[in-house]
C-alpha cells in the first residue's frame, strides 16, 4: 500500500513537473519560432521545441518520466538489499540442528522488517520452517525452489505497468499521427490552392509525435531489461544463498 502511494506521487509529480516544462519553455518557445517563419514565410523548422510541442508529446513524456521512476524504485530496492547475501546464519557452525534453527528464527523476528521482509530472507525462513515441519531436506529444499519461483512472479508482477506503459506510449503516438494526418487531410483544398503551410504543420505533428513516442519507448525498454537484469540475478543469488547458508548445513547435521 506504501508503495502504490508512492508510484502515485510520483505520476502527479511526473503530471506537474513536465506541465510546469511545457509552459514554460517548450510552448512559448515553439511559438516564437513559427511566429519568426511565418514572418519570414517559410516552413516550421526542425527544432527541439517544435517537435516536442504538441500534447501527445507531452502525455508520452510524462509517462516516460514514471516509467523512470517505476523503474529506478525497483532498482534501488534491490541493491540496498544485496548486501544480505554476503551476511551468514552463523559462520561458526558447519551443521545445524533443529534447536539451533528454532532458536534463530526467534532472534530473526526482531531484526527491523527491511531485513525480515528482504526476499532472499523470505525464502531461507520458508525453507526453515518447512524442515522443522517435516525434518526432510528435500522438502525444505522444494520450499525454496517454490519461494524462489513466486519470487520470480512478484518481479514480474511488479514489472506489469511499465510493460504497459512500454506499449501505452507508442500507441498515443500513433494517436497524434492520425490527428495530425486528418488535420492535413482536411486541409487538402488549401494545399490544392497553392498554400501547403497549414498542411505541412499538420503533416509535422502526425510524425513528430510518432518520432518522440518510438524513442521513448526504445529508452524505457533499455532501462527495463536492466531491471531484468538485476531480478534475474537475485532469483540465482537467492537459491544460490539458501544452499549454502542451509541445506548444505543441515544436509551435513543429518549426515552426522
């Protein structure tokens, strides 16, 4: 619930900021820019504000700015975390018994929740107490496969809006071609009359909201296939972590 109120911030901060940009500088300065090729009786020009002008701009570059956000509160989660696979179950021993693993999991309750709730430790505790339900190894060892598997489902979960918003930000690009193709249509007789100006600009929002869209959502997907990235190598840290600081410990506790 934290978390969603968070993302729900940051859209309404992304909302702001990037309208607060658009008035400020982007419009007016586009407008100055065709107000100086009107006068001077030529095409708009190619620059950064008049491509970015248009709404669908706007709506594609808010939504990029909390993808961003989405994206770097996974990452930044993730890395703080990191360090709980270098940190032990008790270095001392090489074996664990039942007593012992009964006893952390007490002392583990009172360690602040980012280390309760850290996945990597979720999953070791499944594993615990799976074996202190049924004493089998194999079975504290499905328990961590299947905690490592949901593990894997939650990222994917918690990747959902930015696939969407991936998809979300071409298609309103694409929106804004095809309003500016239908303003130049309805254009055409002017065009036919000798003056191409009105369907020029029309012809510039249909590709420039296209242009900006694309480019954004190639940016967006880089940055959430390094996201991947690093959750798959959690999943492999995680099941790797369990193994050794567990089963291989208690594996060794039964052999004995």
């Amino acid at each position: 619930m934290l978390q969603a109120g968070k993302s729900l911030v940051a859209l309404l901060c992304a909302i702001v900021g990037v309208h607060v940009l658009y008035i400020g500088y982007i419009r007016p300065e586009a407008a100055r820019i065709l107000a100086e090729a009107q006068q001077l009786g030529d095409a708009a020009p190619r620059e950064f504000a008049i491509i970015l002008k248009d709404v669908e701009q706007q709506i594609c570059i808010t939504l990029m700015a909390w993808g961003v956000y989405l994206i770097l509160a996974q990452c930044f989660s993730i890395l703080r975390q990191r360090y709980l696979f270098e940190t032990h179950v008790d270095p001392a021993r090489d074996s664990f018994d039942k007593a012992f693993l009964t006893g952390w999991l007490q002392n583990f309750q009172e360690k602040p929740a980012s280390i309760r709730d850290a996945p990597q430790m979720q999953v070791l505790q499944a594993g615990i107490y799976r074996f202190l339900t049924t004493g089998s190894v194999q079975d504290a060892s499905d328990a961590i496969s299947d905690g490592v598997e949901d593990l894997a489902v939650k990222q994917e979960a918690d990747n959902s809006m930015i696939r969407y918003l991936i998809w979300a930000i071409p298609s309103i690009g694409f929106i804004g071609t095809v309003r500016g193709i239908g303003q130049a249509l309805a254009q055409a007789d002017e065009a036919l009359a000798g003056d191409i100006a009105a369907m020029t600009d029309s012809l510039g929002v249909a590709f420039n909201s296209t242009l900006v869209a694309l480019l954004l959502s190639v940016a967006l997907m880089f940055l959430l296939y390094q996201l991947q990235r690093l959750q798959d190598d959690v999943l492999v840290k995680t099941k790797d972590y369990c193994n050794r600081e567990f089963l291989l410990k208690v594996s060794r506790s039964r052999a004995t």
